[in-house]
C-alpha cells in the first residue's frame, strides 16, 4: 500500500510538473508573439521618428522660406503684391499641412509608447518565469546525493540567499565542501575500522601462555 501511494504521489509530481511545463511553454509562446509585435511596433516607432525630424526640418524650411518672402516684399516693392500674397498663403498651407503631420506623428509616438511599456512588462515577466526555472534547477542541483538535504533550503539562511539569488558557484562550492568532508570522515573511518581490526588480529595470536598447547603433548594425543 505505501508502494502504491509512493506511485501515485509520483505519478502526481509528474503530472503537475508536466502541466506547469505546459503553462510555462504557452506562456514563452505568448511572450514570443508579443516581442514580434513589438519589434514590428519599435521599427514603425523608428520610421515615424525619421519621419517627423523630416518634417521639422521642412517646417523650418517653410518658416525660414516665409520670412525671406515677408522680407522680399519689403525690400522689393517692385514685385507685384498679389503674387507675393500668393506665396505667403502657400507657405501658410504648407505650414499647417507640416503641422498636421507632426501632430499625427505625435500621436503615434506616443502610442508605440504604450507598447514600449507593455513589452518592458513582458521583459520582467520573462526574467521572472527564468529565475522561477532557475531557482528550482538549483534547488535539484543542491540537495543532489543528499549533500545538502531539503530541509536546509528551507531552514538555512545562508543556503536560501545563494537559491534566491541564483547564486550557482556557491551552491557548488558548498557541495564541494560536504563531498570533501563526507570523504575525509569515509576514510577516517576506515582508517579506524583497520586499526581495530589489526589490533583483534594481533590480540588473537598473542594468547596467554595458560592457553598455549604443548606441542610435544599435541605430538603424542596425535599418535
């Protein structure tokens, strides 16, 4: 029976760790799609940009191309009035046309800004469900051979900062530390078992003399 439950808790684990892997893959899958539409959305972003420095350089055209007229009018009188009224009002509408422009670039800017914060939210969602998949990648790594066991990633200060912070070199490090010390206190042990063993050895061919057979009477019960 408790074989049986063993399974079926394993059986369990594997189901809810596959259905996570599932909800974590159609999460990146979600992740990725929304990186596409906003790559596509920063390119545009950057193409209205160009855009509208285009633009401000032909308002400051048109406006310089407006005073230069306003001051031809002065400075030549000769010039027939009505044909430089002609060109101050198309310099006017090319004026207002330039500004309707930018103000719908404006709008668009700030529209792919929107998308800038919700990619930037994407971001962190991202380096969230990493380190999630990190954090339980380390703690396997950790408590691998029972050198560090489950309870000390739950008890022990030091252990959760270097899990929390995905820290894996000294989690390695400190796995080093048991194995050597698991080691050294093996071979101390062996040590000692050998050392005792050799000394029962030596004891049991040192009897005491009342134990000792002499050998001639040995010689003559054999006869």
């Amino acid at each position: 029976k408790e074989l049986s439950n063993a399974i079926k808790k394993d059986l369990s684990n594997i189901k809810s760790k596959q259905k996570e892997d599932l909800e974590r893959s159609a999460k990146m899958d979600k992740i990725k799609e929304l990186e596409v539409v906003v790559a596509e959305r920063d390119a545009t972003l950057a193409e209205m940009t160009i855009t509208l420095a285009e633009m401000k350089t032909k308002l400051d055209e048109f406006t310089a191309k407006a005073v230069e007229v306003e001051k031809a009018e002065k400075e030549k009188s000769d010039l027939n009035k009505s044909e430089l009224e002609a060109k101050l009002v198309e310099a006017s509408e090319k004026l207002v046309e330039a500004s309707e422009k930018i103000e719908g670039l404006v709008s668009q800017v700030e529209e792919l800004s929107t998308y800038k914060e919700k990619f930037d939210a994407i971001e962190a969602e991202k380096a969230e469900v990493a380190k999630v998949a990190k954090v339980a990648e380390l703690k396997v790594m950790a408590t691998k051979g029972g050198y560090i066991t489950e309870a000390e990633l739950e008890s022990d200060e030091a252990i959760k900062t270097m899990i929390s912070e995905c820290n894996e070199q000294e989690i390695k490090n400190l796995r080093a530390e048991r194995i050597l010390d698991s080691v050294e206190t093996s071979n101390a042990k062996e040590v000692a078992e050998k050392e005792l063993a050799e000394k029962e050895a030596k004891g049991k061919l040192e009897l005491p003399e009342e134990n000792k057979i002499d050998k001639n009477a040995m010689s003559a019960f054999l006869k």
